[in-house]
C-alpha cells in the first residue's frame, strides 16, 4: 500500500522519509562477496547501505538493529530468494519515493529497462535512473534490477568500474 502525505511517500511498514547526514558514522562494516558494506541505521529503521572500500575495517554491528540488517544481508548472499523484512526510513523526492516503491515490486530474478518502468509510472527513463542512482539503500530496494535497453545501464551513479562489476554480480546471483 502506497500513501501520499503532504508530499512524504509512505509504505507500511517501511518509511520513506529520513535525511540521515553522511558524517553519521557507520553501525556494521560487513564482508560480502564482491566487497564490503557499510550500514547505517538507527535503533529502529535502517538509513542506509554504502558500498566501501576493501581497505576499511570490518565493524561488528553496534546494535540490535545493525546485527538483524547484517544477518539479513547475509542471508541474501546466501539465498538470493531470501525477502527482506526490515524497516527503513528515507528521504527523497514524491518522485524518488514513487521509483523506490516501484522497484520493490520488481521481482527477483526480473529486470525492467529504465523505460519500462518509466512507462509504467508515466515518467521518463532518465528521472527513473537518477531516482535509482539516489537509492540510499541498494539491495534492499533493487534497483541493480533496473537495466539499459541496451546494456546493463549504471548503478550508484556509475556507468563503469566496480559499481558495475557489483551491479553484475547481484544480476548474476538472483538468475
């Protein structure tokens, strides 16, 4: 269910609307195949997930909050059919929220083009992938399952190097 409030875009029981600051230090620094992730989170709802270097340390998770984010991140690296259950606020535009809702609607397993999910929300293919390329929280929100029609596309923001090389990885993980 998609709620429209005073411009915030809410899904229950996940919360589109949270501006956390990138000073915020991280709550898990965790190892995963093609890397390591940084999360941030509060007590109750996780804020964000950043791809980070090799060279950072890990950081065992500092709350109740940070250990389930982590144990269902390792569960997907497990199992790609594994669904997450966990709360989260964001903050974007109506827009952004529109394209974050959509894309948890993507199946795994399934891509769409920008295009067509563009089509589907009646917006173009170029603000869906500026809306994918601000997700806060990749994995959690798929948007690796939004490609070019004539290739793979970007991801964070990325159109080569190992944005790209995680990007594959996650495709190749869920087929």
């Amino acid at each position: 269910m998609l709620v429209v409030v005073e411009g915030e875009c809410l899904r229950d029981p996940r919360r589109f609307h949270f501006r956390y600051h990138v000073s915020m230090t991280f709550q898990a620094i965790i190892a995963a195949p093609f890397g390591k992730i940084a999360i941030r989170c509060s007590d109750e709802d996780l804020l964000g997930i950043e791809f980070v270097s090799s060279r950072m340390k890990l950081l065992a998770p500092t709350s109740p909050m940070a250990r389930e984010i982590c144990d269902q991140l390792s569960a997907y690296f497990a199992n790609a059919a594994f669904e997450f259950d966990l709360p989260f606020m964001l903050d974007g535009t109506h827009h952004q929220c529109l394209v974050w809702q959509a894309l948890l609607d993507i199946p795994c397993g399934e891509t769409l083009t920008y295009g067509e999910l563009a089509q589907r929300m009646g917006s173009s293919a170029r603000a869906v992938g500026q809306a994918c390329g601000g997700n806060p929280i990749p994995i959690v929100i798929p948007c690796h399952r939004v490609v070019s029609a004539s290739g793979l596309g970007g991801f964070m923001r990325h159109a080569e190097g190992d944005a790209l090389d995680i990007k594959r990885w996650l495709l190749a993980h869920e087929s």
